[in-house]
C-alpha cells in the first residue's frame, strides 16, 4: 500500500530515519530481533521509550495538550513504519495505549496530573489486572472484591482481596490498573465492579510466575491479601469499571499499527530460505503470498481506525477486534512459515533468556534463535486481549447484526 505524501510528509520520514539512524544503537536492534515474547523485553523496550520521550515522541496518538505529537495520520504511519523496518524495540502498550488513554478520558485532574506524566517519561510501568482464574472472557463474573473500609485513622480506603492471573509483566510493573468488585447485590454483575490504580508495592501483593510453553516469562498470577488501596485511586464512579474497562479494551484491540511490524518480521523469516524454497515449493510460494496479502488487508484495517481516532473518538469495538483478529492470526501464519523453513534445527532448544543476553545454547545462527519460541509463544495472540472467538462474536454481533 502506497499513501499520499506531501514533501513535507517526506520530509518527515527522512526526520525519522536520522533519528533511527543515530539513536538506535544495534544492541537495541538485535534484542528486537532475539526477543521471543509479547512484548520487548523491558530493559531495551524502556531505554527506547526514554530516546523517544527525549525527543517528544513517545505518545504519537495522544493528544497535545497531554504530551502527544500532534500528528497527522500519514505521520502516524510513516513514523511507526519506519520503526518496524528499522527493529526499533516495542513500547509497552499497558501505560501508553491502555491506562492513559483511561486517565485522559475518565481520570481526575490530580489524575491527570499525576500518572500521565509518569506514562510519557517511563518512571511508571504498568501491569493489567483484568483476568482471574475462571473470569477471562466472562470476565463480568470477576470476584476479587474491594472493601470500603474507615481506616483506624478516619480516612477511608479500599481492602483488596482476591487474585487476577496471567498479568503480564508483572514482576517489572510498579502500578497496575485493575477491575475490581465493590458492589455484591446489584441487578447486573456488570453494575458492581469499578477500575483501581494499584501500586505494586502496597503490602499483601504477592507476584507468583508462571513460565511459558515457550520458554518464556511473561506472565504471573497476582495475590491481594487485605491491599490497601486509598479511595482516590479509584477512577471514574464507583460501580463504573464496567464502562471504563470496554473503552479501554477498544485500545488494547485496535489503534496501534502493526502492520510495519508484521512485514519488519516477515522479512526476517525469510532470511532463513537460505535455499530457495519459497521458489521451488508451491506450498510455501502460496502460504507467503496469503501472509502478504493479509497484511496489505489488515494494513487498510488499521489506517481506517486510527483516521476515527484521529477526530478524537475511540475506535469502535468492531473495528478494534478486526483488527485484533487479523494481527493475530497474521503473526501466528509468519511463525509458523518461520519453522517450515527452518525444518530440522526447529527440534534446536534455547534454554536462556532473554536470548540477546546469552549465547546460543542450542548452536543456532542469531537468524534462527527466537524461531521456534516465537512460534510457541504465538499460540498466546489468539487468547490475550480477548480470544479469537470473542473477536468474531463482537463483529458478527455489530456488523453483521
Ligand atoms: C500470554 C497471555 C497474556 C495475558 N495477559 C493478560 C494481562 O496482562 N492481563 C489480563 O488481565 N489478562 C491477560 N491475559 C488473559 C486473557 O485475557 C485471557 O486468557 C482471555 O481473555 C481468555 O480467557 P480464559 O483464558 O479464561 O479462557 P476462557 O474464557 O475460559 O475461554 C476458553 C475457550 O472458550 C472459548 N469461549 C469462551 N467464551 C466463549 C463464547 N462466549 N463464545 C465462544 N467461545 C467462547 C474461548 O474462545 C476459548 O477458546 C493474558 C493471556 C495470555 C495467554
């Protein structure tokens, strides 16, 4: 796909690619390239957002007044292009594209004033305590419960009792934004639950890892033992979680752009047809050409979301679990390809992580390291975020009526 660029458009891009050219040094390239789970490691993923910060452009779609760069779509895409072809490593999305749009839309001033800067500079990495054991996709029927109690010295507060699970990065987060119930008897379970900002530091949470099928850890389960959470911390009204938790879903669905991504990684897998096959196996021509095609499919998917965004609304849900659909499903189609081509060494198992910190332990060329992790922790897009089959009954429910 070809957009429309003016020579200022142009202009921009060639901004860009200094910026990449003299900041992103080549161990933040090669960790990018080595790195085996949902997210960039934080490590290279925080000093990335902290170049960017510097420069006033780690938050492309916020708006002005709040840190944003006021951008226009095409430079949106042009920016977020040009860092997928480079390896720029992947911001996390749990402060930036999910707690803060939250704060600006529903949080206080003192809100405001207080975590988005905290978003912009990296000092605050978030955790989501959305999901507990037996709440994913019904995840209405949650029950870590948030007292309302008069503390011993007058003031009031919430007391947390419960557990979230599969949270990611919870053992580097030092805030988590969580779904909570505060309210037993009411008509529908949706009414009783509100939206917490917990410091991770509070006494009584306990962070307890559970390691991937891909070797990987990413996720934790999440123990709140009688956590004080003062009242202030809670955002919008209570009973109001509900609301605030699908405006945020819209987000972690849809808006970001991975299409530049999904091609930086494409490219990479194909290093790895060091024989031709894709030429001569009409079987592999045909799986790479349906992964192309997708991706210039999803590609218009995406810029059709953010141009809603960029007049200021949220992104729908329909077009958010489009979105959602596609990027997963395309990922998981290029990992796969990626072991087809490997064959044989994808039987090869690194054992340390993160891989750009150690040495092979498997004898694999950087190329073929991450491979087959990849391809294991993959199995996860099409369940985080809510699963494949949610996606298609949003769409099938909204669009197709
Ligand atoms: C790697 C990873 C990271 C995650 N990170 C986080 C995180 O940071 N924070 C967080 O809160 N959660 C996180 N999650 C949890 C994730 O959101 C849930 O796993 C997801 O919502 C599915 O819930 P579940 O696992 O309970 O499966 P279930 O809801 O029990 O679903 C089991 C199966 O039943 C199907 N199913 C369920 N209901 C329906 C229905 N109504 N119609 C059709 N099919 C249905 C599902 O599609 C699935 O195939 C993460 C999950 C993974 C795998």
């Amino acid at each position: 796909m070809t957009l429309a660029m003016t020579d200022e458009d142009l202009a921009f891009r060639d901004e860009v690619r200094r910026l990449l050219r003299e900041q992103l040094t080549p161990d933040l390239v090669r960790a990018t390239r080595l790195n085996t789970s949902v997210f960039s490691d934080p490590g290279p993923s925080l000093r990335w957002h902290r170049i960017l910060h510097a420069r006033g452009w780690v938050a492309p779609a916020w708006p002005l007044e709040y840190g944003g760069t006021g951008w226009s779509l095409v430079k949106r895409w042009i920016f977020e292009t040009e860092c997928g072809r480079a390896g720029a490593p992947s911001l996390s999305p749990l402060g930036l594209r999910m707690a803060g749009p939250v704060i600006m839309h529903f949080g206080t001033p003192q809100q405001k004033a207080h975590y988005l800067p905290r978003i912009l500079s990296g000092d605050d990495y978030w955790c989501q305590g959305y999901s507990e054991p037996g709440s994913g996709s019904d995840l209405a029927s949650l029950r870590t419960r948030a007292r309302r109690v008069r503390e011993a010295d007058g003031t009031e507060a919430y007391r947390v009792d419960g557990s979230k699970i599969w949270t990611t990065h919870a053992q580097h987060a030092n805030r988590m934004f969580a779904l909570v119930r505060t309210g037993e008897d009411t008509p529908r379970r949706q009414e009783g639950i509100s939206f917490l900002l917990i410091d991770m530091q509070t006494p009584g949470i306990t962070v307890r890892p559970i390691r991937s099928i891909s070797g990987d850890h990413e996720v934790n389960q999440v123990f709140f033992d009688d956590v004080r959470v003062p009242i202030e911390a809670r955002v919008g009204d209570e009973g109001q979680g509900w609301t605030i938790a699908k405006y945020l879903l819209e987000f972690e669905r849809g808006g970001a752009i991975q299409a530049g991504r999904l091609r930086a990684a494409l490219e990479r897998v194909l290093l790895l047809d060091t024989e031709g096959r894709l030429n001569s196996d009409p079987d592999l021509a045909l799986a790479l050409s349906m992964i192309e095609l997708d991706i210039d499919a999803l590609e218009a998917t995406e810029l059709r979301v953010m141009a809603t965004m960029q007049v200021g609304q949220n992104p729908g849900s329909s077009s958010s679990s489009m979105a959602k659909l596609r990027w997963s499903e395309i990922h998981q189609s290029i990992t796969k390809l990626g072991v087809r081509l490997l064959g044989d060494d994808a039987l090869a198992w690194e054992s340390l992580r993160p891989l750009d910190e150690h040495e092979s332990d498997a004898g694999l060329a950087d190329v073929a390291r991450p491979i087959i992790s990849q391809y294991l922790n993959a199995r996860a897009y099409t369940i985080f975020g809510g699963t494949s089959e949610i996606q298609r009954e949003i769409i099938a429910r909204e669009v197709l009526g």
